[in-house]
C-alpha cells in the first residue's frame, strides 16, 4: 500500500471553523438496557488533531465514535459538531463531513473492489453506472472524470488496484479491512472516525495503514482511531484518550496517558516505559494484580544489589512472574528506582557508608523469608560486606544461593580481598553459579519446579530485633567470617 507518488494530490477542504474544535461534547452520557455505558465526560477534539482513542474492551470506544456520528443519542448531555448539535445534521451532511471505518462490517454481495470503494464518492457525485474498468488506474474525460481519478489514487495509496476487479466475496480478512478503509478514504472527509482499523491486518499493512493515516492528518484531516495496540498509537498519535468503564481515565499526549501507573489501574498491566525517540514505548510485564492464590506461593527471591547490577535480572525476574524483594541498596541506586518502578519490597540505607544495624536486620529478615538468595555482580566495598555475610549464614541455614559471574569479583573486590575470599568459601559450601542473567533465571525457574526448594525456608526464625542474635555462632569455623557479625557493623 505504499504510494508510488508524493501525498495525495486532493485535499479536504478546510473545515469550517479551523483552528477551533471540530467536535465539543459536554456532559454525555450514554445509557443502554438501564446500564450506563459512557459517561458523564466532557471532551473537546481540536480541528486537526490525530487522536487516538484506547480502552479495554467494553471502555465505551465504539459507543463515542456512534455518538460522534449520530448513529447512537446520548441520554444525557450534547455532542456538536462544528459547532453544531449532531442530532441536527442530515446523515447526508455528515457523511460529507465524516467517513466512518466502523470495526464490523458484512459484505456479502458480489460487488468488485473498484465498486465497494467508489461507493464511497456516493455522496459526492451522482448517480450514473458504474463499472470496475472505470475506476482502475487510467484517464478519464467521460463525466465524473474527478471521480475516476479519486477512487483510482485510493485505490493506489491502499495497495488495492491488483484487485480492483475481484469481488469482495473472495478477499480476505485483511483485504476487506483495507478495501473498507479505501471507501472511506473515497469520500474525501475533513474528519475520519475509524474503528480498530487495523484489525485483520498484518504488521506491515498495519503500518502502511497507520503511515496513511498519518499522511492524511499533515494534509489537514481530523483523525480519531481506536486502536488496542498502545505503541502504535503513542507512535502515531498527537493525542490520546485512555477510556475506562466509559469514563476518561486520562488525556493528554502520549507521554502523559501511558504512564505505568495508569496502565496498571486501567488495563491491571505491569508495563515498563522507554523512550523510541521521542515517543513512549511500553514492554509489557508481570501482573501483580491478576496474581491467582497459587502465583501468590510462588517462589520467593531476594537479590543483594546495588550499583545498578542486579536490575536487568530484577526486570527479568519480574517479567517471568516473581516478586523479588532487595537489598541493601542505597536511596539513589538505580537498583532502588527499578524496585521502586515494580513496588518491590527493598531495603535502603544511606549512601557512602556501612549499614546500619536495624538495616542489616531488615535484610536478615527478608532472607530468611526467601527460598532463594541472589548475589548480583555488584562491587564490594566495607561498606556492604556485610551481605556476603548474610549469603553464608543463609548457605548454612540450607537455603539456595545464586551468585551471578562470581568469577568477575577480584575486579569488583575493593576490599583487599576479604569479598573474594568470602565468595570462594560460599562456592565451597555450595552455592549455585550462573554466568548470565538469562542462566540465572533459569535456575530460579527450576527451583520453583521443585517443592523442596519452598520448604528449606525457615519459616518463622527471622523476626525484626532478633535476627543476628539468632545467627550469631552460626558461622563458627568459617575462616573469614567473624562469630559475631554485628562487630562488622559501624556504630555498635
């Protein structure tokens, strides 16, 4: 469907009142079978504007876009169309207004594809015979000769004029969606209201017809899609409206309307945002809230962190279904704002020095109530040497311990080699290796298969205040690890 030509030749003619609203609905609602299904909401769709329109199903996106034809009265409220009541206009005069790409669509005549589009110049022109060889591709000085020539550029633009003369009947899916979209496009609306336009449709035609779309709104058009693909529509789309249970839930610029926090109340999706340019782009992830009780017993993961090193296993770990706690980190780790993007339950303490007591004792806390310890490639300094302490009084416990590439820590070792020695006896002990992040999920995932993983966890030992008073002695006869580890600890 890509054009052979720069951008169509023809252009709507400047709706009245541009540079104003195209549309203004205040106060609608629509009820249906004694259900309200839209509304109350007010919205104003500027003169110009490529809005996209998203919501789960059963938002009321369809329900908005009858309403902004005509097709559906509101039971309360006023939608106007330049400036002008809806339920006023003539659906003759709004067909010359707004071409609809509604999302069902039945065709079950033999009518040829050069026939279904050049219905679309219905209201335009008037009646005469109409022939497939008319509307292919050529010139022509017969009357309606603008006609021929409209249908015949759609025809183009919509990758359709091969098939020109095929009936309906025999397109498929795809080619119907674009067929139908290529009558729209023949009616020459300042407005276009499409209805999941891209339904049926391929990646590359669905791009093509995004890419179309987009091309018609910098000729002037006013575009409102519903679209369920949120990418495409923050690529595509100047303005967003995120509906849900048939009210805004939010407005605004793509960068405004899927933030992470809104995704999740509205769709109960955990996303991740990145910038493509200047644009959002979301990666779907775990779903805290469509956890089932089962999911809730999965297994528990803590991660020692910081540094920024264990947060592409946190995204990892997240987005195969875990709930990883960390820690310790500090405030201004990018570990802590990963956890804190995932409302993780994390451990902080101040930047630049040793932990804390009471903080030690949180992570104590936390590790025990885990099945499997972490133990990310971070740097190692006095000041966090403490959770390689915690990994071995865990070993010892019987619990599963992971470092990751372990055989990097001389060159993270800023101790003198007191962490090196450390990691070498918990590898001695015991404890699992992975040398990527994808190995390390893995073996978490495996271990999850196996229910004697879940019940090495002992459950109950570690309560707030006691923690190191329970291990203490634990670590007897390991060299390097002192009996007593709050000797470790500044301040005590």
């Amino acid at each position: 469907m890509r054009p052979s030509h720069p951008y169509p030749s023809f252009t709507a003619a400047p709706a009245a009142g541009s540079g104003s609203s195209v549309y203004e609905i205040r106060g609608l609602e629509v009820t249906l079978q004694g259900r309200r299904v839209l509304g109350p909401l007010d919205l104003s769709i500027q003169t110009g504007a490529f809005l996209g329109v998203l919501g789960p199903n059963g938002s009321g996106k369809t329900t908005l876009l009858r309403v902004l034809t005509g097709a559906l009265r509101p039971t309360e409220g006023e939608v106007r169309l330049l400036d002008r009541p809806v339920q006023q206009y003539h659906p003759a005069e709004i067909a010359r207004l707004a071409g609809v790409v509604p999302q069902q669509f039945s065709l079950d005549f033999g009518f040829t594809v050069a026939e279904m589009v050049a219905m679309g110049r219905y209201v335009h022109r008037a009646r005469r015979p109409v022939t497939a060889r008319a509307w292919l591709p050529k010139t022509s000085d017969g009357p309606g000769a603008d006609d021929d020539s409209v249908v015949a550029q759609v025809l183009q633009w919509t990758g359709l004029s091969e098939l020109a003369d095929r009936p309906v009947t025999r397109l498929s899916g795809g080619e119907r969606q674009r067929a139908l979209i290529a009558q729209t496009l023949a009616q020459q609306t300042p407005v276009l209201l499409l209805d999941e336009p891209l339904n049926n449709l391929d990646l590359n035609h669905q791009l093509e017809v995004m890419q179309l779309l987009s091309r018609l709104h910098q000729g002037g058009r006013t575009v409102v899609v519903i679209l369920h693909d949120l990418n495409i529509a923050a690529q595509y789309c100047d303005q967003l409206v995120l509906l849900d249970q048939g009210r805004i839930a939010a407005s605004g610029p793509a960068e405004e309307v899927l933030d992470p926090r809104v995704i999740l109340e509205v769709f109960k999706v955990r996303v991740s945002v990145h910038r493509q340019g200047l644009r959002p782009y979301l990666t779907p992830l775990w779903s805290r809230a469509r956890q089932t009780e089962s999911d809730r017993e999965t297994l528990k993961v803590h991660v020692i962190a910081g540094g920024g090193a264990a947060s592409p296993l946190i995204e990892e770990l997240v987005a195969r279904g875990f709930a990883p706690s960390l820690g310790v980190v500090s405030v201004f780790d990018t570990d802590y704002l990963t956890a804190e993007r995932y409302e993780l339950d994390v451990v902080s303490a101040p930047p630049f020095q040793a932990f804390p007591a009471e903080t030690i004792d949180q992570m104590e806390s936390l590790v025990g109530e885990s099945d499997v310890l972490v133990v990310a490639p971070v740097f190692f300094g006095q000041g966090n040497m403490e959770s390689l302490r915690v990994a071995l009084r865990a070993l010892q416990r019987g619990q599963q311990v992971l470092f990751l590439n372990p055989e990097s820590c001389a060159e993270r070792d800023l101790t003198g080699g007191e962490a090196v020695a450390l990691t070498r006896q918990a590898l001695d002990r015991g404890a699992l290796t992975a040398s990527s992040v994808r190995e390390a999920v893995e073996i978490i995932g495996r271990l999850a298969l196996e229910p004697a993983t879940r019940s090495s966890r002992p459950h109950g030992h570690h309560q707030k205040g006691n923690s190191l008073d329970q291990f203490s002695g634990r670590t007897e006869g390991v060299p390097g690890v002192p009996t007593d580890p709050a000797a470790h600890v500044e301040g005590e």
